[in-house]
C-alpha cells in the first residue's frame, strides 16, 4: 500500500508542475484558509489545514505552503 501512495503522490506533484506551467489552479475555498493563516504568521496551522485539504505528506504539504508564502 505504501508504495501505491508513493507513486499517487508522485502523480498528483507532477500534475501540480504541469497545472503550475499553464497557469491553472486548482480551486479549494480551504486553500484560501491555508493562505489567511500565513499571512497571520501562522505557518505551522498553515500546513496542517493544507495537509486535510490536500491529502499531502507532511514534507509536501511544508514545501506547499513555504512556496505559498
């Protein structure tokens, strides 16, 4: 199982990439949170509220956020 999240993780950062390159993002109302909480300094509540949004690992959701900001 693990490594089946592995690879699904590796498929969805590919497709952020992608997303990223055409200028697309992918609309969550939470994700407006995720911002509201780092431009409060809360960058720890930051990523666990990206991290329920998203699914995303600990480290991934830490490098989304700190792009983020």
């Amino acid at each position: 199982m693990a490594q089946a999240e592995r690879r699904a993780a590796r498929i969805e950062q590919k497709l952020d990439l992608v997303l990223g390159h055409l200028g697309l993002r992918e609309e969550d109302p939470r994700l407006e949170e995720v911002a509201a909480l780092l431009r409060d300094d809360k960058r720890i509540q930051a990523i666990k509220v990206y991290r329920e949004v998203t699914g995303a690992g600990l480290a991934e959701a830490k490098n989304a956020v700190d792009r983020m900001a």
